[in-house]
C-alpha cells in the first residue's frame, strides 16, 4: 500500500527525460497536505451528514414504493391515457428508488468515509526476467514438437487448416436464393389496372383532375399471398396529372402517358426510399430520406440531392372501361442501382 | 498442498465460515488482497466510461425483459390488440409483439423506453469516453491495445444500436433497412448477392427480423461482454490514468482506495446512472412505433431520422451530390461481359468518411508514437492544451464528424429556421470541407493562448483585482504569487521540440525520415516552453515562444 499524502515530495523528476531540452524545471513539490473536511472536525456535521444519507435511503423505499402503485393501482384500459400514467409512476418509482441508493451512497462517501488520497507504485508490465523465461518457454515447446525438423507434418498440416474453414463459408450459400433477373421485373404487365394504395380500387382517367396525386400500386397486388411486400417494395408508383404542354416527353415516349396523365415508380434512385413528396406547385418530387429532387417536367430528371438517375416511368394508357392500366412493364429496373445493373 | 483437514483458522461467525469455506477453494484472500484496497485516480471525466458500463448492464436487464414477449417472425397478421387507430391493420407478427409488450405487458412500454434511452446513452457514453481519452493522450504507450479495443467497442455498439433499432419491423425502422438495402446493392461485384443472402431473397422479404434478432440478442453482445472483459483486464493491468498534478508522476498512482471510497462512488454511481435513465424513461417518450405504423414500402414521412449514432452516415449520403457540375458520380462500366454499374454516389458517403475516422481512429497512437520517437510508459494525461496539435487534429475530427451528423437533419434544420433546404445542403457541404481545417487552426491557438496564460500565471501568480496606489502615483495591481502545488501543476508539462529526420547508419535521411521530421514540424513547431524556476527566480521573463513564425511574443 501507498503512503498517505503527508506532503513529502515523490518522484522529482517526474519531467526532465533524456533527449528532451529541459534541464531547468520546477520539482515535483508531492502531494498537497491533506485538508480535513467539515464532518472530519465537526460531530453535529458528522450527524447531520448520516441523518442526510439516510434520508436518501428512505426516499428510495418510498420510490419503490412508488412502482408499486402504479404496477397494482393502474388498470389498463385501452387507452394511452392510463398508459401513460401507469409509465410515469413506474418511471418515477424506479428513478426515486435508484437515484435515492445511489446519491445516498455516494453522500456517505463524500462526506463520511476517508478521503485521503493515496499513492501506490506501479509495477512494471513485463520484467526482462519474465520475457526471457517466456522466450525459453516458446523455444522449448517448438522444439520439443519438432514442428521445424519436420516440414511434411508443417505442410500438410497449413494445407489442411487453409481448407477446413471453407465448409463454414460455403454453408452460408442458402441464406437466399441468387438475383437472377428479380431486380429486373416487377408486377407491372400490359393492362395491368392501376389501383389506389393501399385498398386496390382501380383508377379512372376521369378521377384524376390536374395537379392531383395518387399512390398507386398494381391492382393484382393485393391477390398475392406470398411476397406481397415484396412485390410492393418495387411496383409502387405515383400518378399526377399535369396540364400536358408541361411535360416535355422525349422521343419515343410521347405516347407513354394520357392526357397529362404520367406515372413514375416511386422508389428513389438513389437508396430506395418512397418517393412520397409531391410539390404540385413546382412539379417536383422530393424523396424524405436523403433529399434527392425530381423535376415532372423534365421526365423526373434529378435536379438536386445524391440521386443520379431519373425515375422511372411507366407507360400507361386506358382500357376499354376507362381505367387507367400499364402498358407494359417498366423500361428498366426500378430503386437503387446494383452492380448488374449495366 | 498437505491432505490434513487440520486448519488453524476457525471462523466466528456462520458469515465468516462460508467466506472461509469458499476461500479455502477459490483463493479469494489473495484477490482481496490484491485488489481490496487498489488505488483508483479520481476525476469527473474518467465516469464517461463507467456510464458506459452502467448502461451495458441496464441494457442486459432491460433487454432480457424484452426477449420473453418479443417475437421475432415476419409472419403476417391482422392487429386485434386494445390500440383503435391500428385495429384489423395488417402487420408483422414482430411488430404485433411490440405493441403488445407497450399496451398490455404492464411495465413493458416502460422496458422498452428504458432499453431504447439507454441504448442512446450507450453509444454516447463510449463517443464521450473515447473523446476523452484521446484529447488526454491516454491511448499512449502502454494503452494502445487498449484504445484499438475501445475503438472495437464503438462500433459493436453501432451494430448493437442498429440491429435493435430495425427489430418492431415498424415503418421507421423499415426504411432504414431499406437504406441499408440500397447501400449494400451499391457494393461492387458482391453487393446484390450480399442483399439477396441477407434478406434471403429480394428485400425485404421475410427472413431479416429473425436474422438481426439473433445478431442483435446473442452475437453482438457476447462480443461486447468479450470486449469489455479484455478491456477491463486491461485497465487492471495498466491502473487507470492520472492527471497531472503535484505528487503524481508515471511511476505512481495516486487516487482512492477501491475499498470503501472508490467501490462507494463507483458502485452508487450505477444506481444514479439508472435512476437517470428511469427518470428520462418516465417522462420522454422514444421510439413510439404505434405512431408510425406497421412496415409499409409505400408511405414515408417527412422529418425521419434514424438514430443518432447512426445520423453521421445518413448525413454523408444527404451531402453527396448525384451530379457534380453535370458530372454523373455513377458510372456504366463497359467490360467484356457487359456493363456493370458503380454508383460512387451511394457508396462513396457511405464507406469513404466512415472509414476515414475509423483508419484514423486505430492507427492515431501508432502515427503519434513514430512522430514522436517517444518509447516511455505514459501514466500521466495531457491537459488538452499542452499537447495543441494533437487537441487541434480531434477537434478538426469531431467537426467532421459533426457536420455529418448535422446533415442528417438538414431537412429539420430547413424547416425549423425557415431556410432553404437547398441552402442548408450547399453550407453544410462546404463545411464539410472547411469546418475541419477552421477547427485545427483555432483550436491550435486557442490551446497555444491557454499555454501562455498558464506560463504568464506561474510565473506571475494570479490578478487579486487589488489596485494599490504607489507612493509617486502609480497604480498596480497587486498579484498573488501561486504556492508550489498550483504552480506545479501549470509547469509540470513537457513541450516536446520540433525534430529533424534522423540520418540512418549510412549518414542518409530517408525519405520516411524526411517525412517524420515534416510531420515533427508539424506538431511541436509552435510551442510554448513551460515555465522554468531561473525565469521565476530572474522576475524577468524572456521570450517564452520559440521558433513559429505568427507566433507574437508574450506581453506584460
């Protein structure tokens, strides 16, 4: 154990090290003489400091206590009113019991126990005696199992341990099945209604007055029972309706709307995030997550944010009984892109 | 050992008889021996790290509630619970449980609150102690394992935090997945297989909750456990750090006993530490997945964010523009088996500044040790100040790091100040380049500025705001010269000279050495010498500053 701090210098050249300029400099004085505290002098504050500690304790009773009540008092009644009472006290309850242990604890440490500071020397971490013995320990054993007078045993053996792992990689293969052309396909097929999201009523022409929005989904969608969010993950799009001399379609895809009817995936190009926001004024589209900003007006050309690519669109025309249905699927692989992309 | 029964110890009372009987086996007098009465520094900053730990614990307890009424299954079902506004919703049975465990599991909406708060406070407490320990210098020799093993740490907290996060399979959640879908897709060659395999199939498919259930209740935390048990050994091994002070060098430790004072403190400490966490838990609300409702690939809604230890990377990819003056940062690389896209715009913010302060992060003491040639134990911390280059360089770090973090609300920033959103990006892209270097140079005169003033109070002792009126009319006031403990502790520092490349043994600096010597320059070339006892005794005081060109010499 470390001697108590008595003021005796320890240690004085605590600074100077070799290859260092600093020859002049000021001695380690050791540690400062010890000051007695209030409750150290003074029994009425000893007393006064214990009745204090001991209050906190009681405080922690009363906390779990507390807990108590709300556990067994409250009774949930399906409304988040009752909830929330019922997490107050039990929050209360378990904060009173807790922080009343642990200030009082703390309290009888500060003000009650010693608080002399004390030295103790440090060890060294490695002897030269213990690395010696230790490199002798290693000779010894590498020796004694002969593996350098043997190089057939050393090299099947590195053989044998560079392939034994390799089971335990490849039997992670079934995690999941391999891409294939999945990122490429999506539920969108020739005359393929388009429908409200989420209830899958299909969409007239005629309900969609200009600078009005909808999020669409495939109409056969909610007839899957498999894979369904899945299948939503990639098909779900966004219908507006412009005055059509806003929208400037390029060559090749005049006909891929009606009436100033156009439909882009609504997943973003940049990480697949929906892009949910719809700025009818501006004609823009912006994706909550990262911020990536589509312009309508320029077949969803990316005008700010991380995003690279335009959104997709989807050809989309009317069937005989004026709804709104695709005209084939998308042209090209909708959300963030992937290596295989091209 | 001898097979006699006979002890000479007989045991008093039945407490001490079991002690003695588990003593007998176990050897616990020789532990107690060793550590009832070690020696532990004491100072404010070194409870980051037991806050850390503190929290770990509560997230065991907490979270082991959690696991008996959490189901992890993807499984459709329709919600029949007591909440109205979800009745009959379509859901996954893993978000089905959640709103149980927070509607009908009485205390189970207080368990995941406090599980959640503690979680945040786990990644912050391990940032903030590993912000300490290196603007203190404690990750130097022999503590840089130890510092790697922290470094660890952040980032199996990070797992530990983001798998957790995704479990209630709630519409938040789900589309932070959906991000990290994206980010994986990104990865050249392997990355939509490495999404089809960690979905197992097409995102999100059904496999995902059960499959970070799993990270998140076994693999991470018993890797944490791990961590913190070598982390620990560690501390005993090395005894903890001191500060600078009178009596304190590198070859002894002073502080508080463990028994009582130190186990007191420490031990109360955890119960204050979860109290806190009650109280928060009791009060503000996190994380109310009822609000957001079930994953849905479809709606998304303004103002989300993930949570805040994962923001830093969310906010690089918000700051990466797409197009960089008409520029596309994806590219369609033509190859001889056809073109293969790389979109530098996901993956370039998400692993380039990531990976940056993680390189930085492990390799620092290593960069500083070659700098410096310095090979002793250190024992003792830096006050930030006396080592400005290296507390200029974290600086320059934490404003990178915190402009990343910024741009990960850039969107609430717009909204709450009224400002446009576009603008905000534009700033908080260029400070992302400039806040850095900004940092570095004012927090390397300001640390310099503290040195001097420390320099000028040593050797000057402290203003009394005492003006006394000399005989011939004169005003001065009256300063108070420091006893020797407050002086030594401004003085006891070492201010490390700037050094050339070393010649090798054929009298040639290298090119290495060369580069040593550039980054010696570079750290210690503006210094400010400590005070020294001749410049004390003289009165008078010569220039304290050598070398650094800006530097203005110190006025009285």
């Amino acid at each position: 154990m470390g001697n108590h701090s008595d003021g005796t210098p320890t240690g004085a050249d605590a600074v100077a090290k070799a290859g260092h300029q600093e020859v002049d400099v000021f001695q380690d004085p050791g540690l400062p003489p010890h000051r007695l505290r209030l409750a150290d002098t003074d029994p009425k504050a000893a007393k006064r400091a214990e009745r204090q500690v001991a209050w906190l304790f009681v405080i922690s009773i009363i906390g779990t206590l507390v807990f108590f009540v709300g556990y067994f008092g409250v009774r949930l009644d399906d409304t988040i009113g009752t909830l929330r009472i019922q997490n107050t006290l039990l929050g209360l309850g378990v904060a009173f019991a807790m922080l009343g242990i642990g200030t009082g604890i703390v309290h009888w440490a500060r003000a009650l126990m010693p608080d002399h500071e004390v030295a103790e020397e440090r060890h060294e971490i490695r002897t030269e005696e213990d690395r010696q013995a230790a490199v002798k320990i290693v000779d010894d054993i590498i020796d004694e199992t002969g593996i350098k007078r043997r190089p057939l045993i050393r090299n099947t053996l590195i053989g044998a341990v560079a392939l034994a792992p390799l089971p335990a990689i490849a039997i992670f293969r079934d995690l999941g099945p391999l891409p294939g052309d999945a990122l490429r396909h999506t539920l969108w097929k020739e005359g393929e209604r388009l429908a409200r999201d989420p209830d899958g009523t299909p969409i007239k022409a005629a309900d969609v007055t200009i600078g009005s929005a909808f999020h669409v989904i495939p109409e056969s969608l909610n007839d899957l029972h498999e894979g369904k969010i899945a299948a939503k993950a990639k098909a779900v799009v966004l219908l507006m309706r412009l005055n059509p001399e806003d929208l400037n379609p390029s060559e090749g895809r005049e006909d891929w709307g009606y009436n100033g009817i156009v439909a882009y995936s609504k997943i973003c190009t940049h990480v697949g995030c929906p892009v949910a926001l719809y700025e009818q004024q501006t004609h823009h589209l912006l994706c909550p997550c990262h911020q990536s900003t589509f312009d309508l007006t320029q077949e969803c050309k990316v005008i700010f944010g991380p995003a690279v690519r335009p959104l997709p669109q989807l050809p989309i025309t009317v069937d005989a009984d004026g709804y709104l249905v695709a005209q084939s699927d998308f042209h090209e692989p909708v959300g963030p892109s992937f290596w295989e992309r091209g | 050992m001898s097979t006699t029964t006979e002890t000479p110890f007989q045991a008093k009372t039945s407490t001490g008889r079991i002690t003695d009987f588990v003593d007998q086996r176990v050897g616990g007098s020789g532990i107690l021996r060793e550590f009832g009465r070690k020696v532990f520094p004491d100072h404010w900053s070194f409870m980051f790290g037991e806050v850390a730990l503190y929290s770990f614990v509560i997230l065991l307890l907490s979270g082991t509630f959690l696991t008996f009424f959490f189901d992890p299954s993807m499984a459709e079902t329709h919600y029949a619970g007591p909440y109205v506004p979800l009745k009959g919703v379509e859901m996954s049975v893993a978000y089905d449980s959640t709103l149980r465990i927070s509607f009908e599991v009485r205390g189970g909406l207080f368990m995941r609150q406090v599980h959640h708060w503690s979680a945040l406070l786990f990644v912050a407490s391990v940032s903030v102690h590993m912000l300490r320990v290196f603007f203190t210098g404690a990750f130097r020799k022999p503590r840089e394992l130890n510092w790697v093993v922290g470094g660890v740490l952040l980032i199996l907290s990070l797992a530990a935090g983001f798998t957790g996060y995704s479990l209630p399979d709630d519409l938040l959640s789900g589309n932070g997945l959906r991000i990290i879908d994206g980010v994986v897709k990104a990865v050249p060659i392997v990355g939509t297989y490495i999404s089809f395999f960690l979905f197992g199939g097409e995102f999100p498919g059904t496999a995902i909750i059960g499959r970070l259930y799993m990270m998140h209740i076994m693999l991470v935390p018993a890797l944490i456990l791990l961590m913190v048990a070598i982390h620990l050994f560690m501390v005993v091994v090395h005894k903890h750090t001191q500060y600078p002070g009178p009596g304190r060098n590198d070859r002894n430790v002073v502080g508080y006993p463990l028994g009582p004072v130190y186990a007191a403190k420490a031990g109360g400490f955890f119960f204050i530490v979860f109290g806190v966490i009650a109280f928060i838990s009791a009060f503000f609300q996190i994380n109310p997945v009822w609000n957001y409702g079930p994953y849905d690939p479809s709606p998304v809604s303004a103002g989300t964010q993930p949570d805040w230890y994962i923001g830093f990377v969310d906010g690089a990819l918000r700051l990466m523009p797409g197009w960089l003056f008409n520029i596309p940062m994806e590219w369609n690389i033509p190859l001889p088996w056809g073109t293969n896209t790389l979109s530098f715009n996901v993956l370039g913010p998400a692993l380039i500044p990531a990976g940056i302060i993680f390189m930085l992060l492990f390799t620092y003491p290593w960069i500083e040790r070659w700098v410096t040639r310095d090979d002793r134990e250190h024992h003792v911390l830096d006050r930030p100040r006396n080592a400005p280059t290296r507390t200029a360089i974290g600086v320059a770090g934490f404003i990178f790091y915190c402009v990343m973090w910024a741009a990960a609300s850039s969107d609430l920033i717009a909204t709450h100040f009224e400002v446009s959103l576009n603008d905000v990006t534009y700033w908080l892209r260029a400070l992302f380049f400039i806040g850095p270097i900004l940092g570095f140079i004012v927090t390397k005169r300001v640390a310099l500025a503290l040195q001097r003033k420390d320099r000028e109070i040593a050797l000057h002792g402290r203003e009394t705001g005492r003006i006394v009126r000399l005989p011939h009319g004169e005003f001065q006031e009256i300063h108070a010269q420091l006893d020797d403990y407050k002086r030594y502790k401004l003085v006891g520092y070492e201010s490390p000279v700037p050094e050339e490349g070393i010649p090798n043994e054929n009298g040639i600096v290298t090119r290495k050495e060369k580069l040593r010597g550039k980054l010696s320059g570079f750290f210690f070339e503006d210094r400010v010498a400590p005070a020294t006892p001749a410049e004390l005794e003289a009165g008078h005081h010569h220039e304290a500053v050598e070398a650094g060109d800006d530097d203005k010499a110190i006025t009285h």
